[in-house]
C-alpha cells in the first residue's frame, strides 16, 4: 500500500469515528429534548417569559452545536490538504533512505552497536506493519456502520 494511501485511511478512519460519535450525541441529545418538551410546555409554575427563555436557549446550544461541527470538518479539510501536498511522506520517505544507507554500512560498525541498529530496524518495521495491519483492518469496520443521523432520520419516516 503506498504511504500516501496510508495516511488517508487513517484520516478516513478517524472521521469515520468522529461522525459516528458526533451524530450519536446529536441523535441523544434531540431525544432529550423531546423528552423534556412536553414537561416543559405543560410546567404549571412556568411562564411565558421563561419557557421562551429556554427555548431559545436550546436554538442557540444547536446552533453552536451545528459551529462546532464546521470547525471540526473544515479541520479535516485542512489535514487531507496537508496531506495532499506529500510534504510529509517525502520527508519520510528521504528518512527512510537515510535509516537504509545507515544499516547497509553497519557492518563496519561495533558489534553491540550494529546489534542495537539492527535491533531497532526489525522493532520498526515491525510496528509499521503492524500499524498498517491495523488500519486495513479496521478502517472498514468503521465505515459499516451508519451513522446515527441516518439512522434517526430513518426512524423517524418511519413513525410517519
């Protein structure tokens, strides 16, 4: 899988999640609301002034609410633009080449140095495959499910 590749997967994988925990805490907090809008309306002791407070309370929390989500997204752009530059994985790539050269020549080394080289080369590769292995697994784990905004929305046509 080339690096490049890589690194929208893990992007891809992180906004999957997000989106599923975003519109899950949408999904519950609507719910809330519904819940608590009928003892709102009905509370004898309340007034006009103060049920109207409260409502508009609540517009504003989903507005801000609705803010913070833009933010969030226009972060993601930001970081698959970043990305999209290759900035990054030329300088990985460049160190990679570098880290290669080192091990080629590590047999003029010392021997409990170029024992530590090698050691630290096999600990590395290893962890990047493992983290790769990682990735591809659960990267498509995460895209099956639907997000709870869906699924809200699906119920909800269904109640009609």
């Amino acid at each position: 899988m080339e690096k490049k590749e890589f690194v929208h997967q893990v992007l891809d994988l992180h906004k999957a999640a997000f989106e599923n925990y975003f519109s899950m805490m949408v999904m519950l907090q609507d719910q809330t609301e519904k819940l608590f809008k009928p003892f709102l309306d009905n509370a004898p002791g309340m007034n006009d002034e103060g049920k109207k407070f409260i409502h508009d309370w609540t517009d504003e929390y989903k507005k801000s609410r609705n803010d913070f989500k833009k933010v969030i997204d226009d972060g993601y752009a930001r970081v698959e633009k970043f990305f999209d530059y290759n900035a990054l994985l030329k300088f990985q790539e460049q160190n990679e080449k570098i880290f290669n050269d080192f091990l080629s020549q590590v047999n003029g080394l010392p021997g409990d140095f170029r024992k530590a080289s090698e050691g630290l080369a096999n600990m590395y590769k290893n962890g990047c495959e493992t983290f790769k292995k990682y990735v591809e697994e659960n990267v498509n784990h995460v895209n099956v499910f639907p997000s709870s905004a869906d699924q809200s929305q699906k119920t909800a046509k269904k109640r009609k």
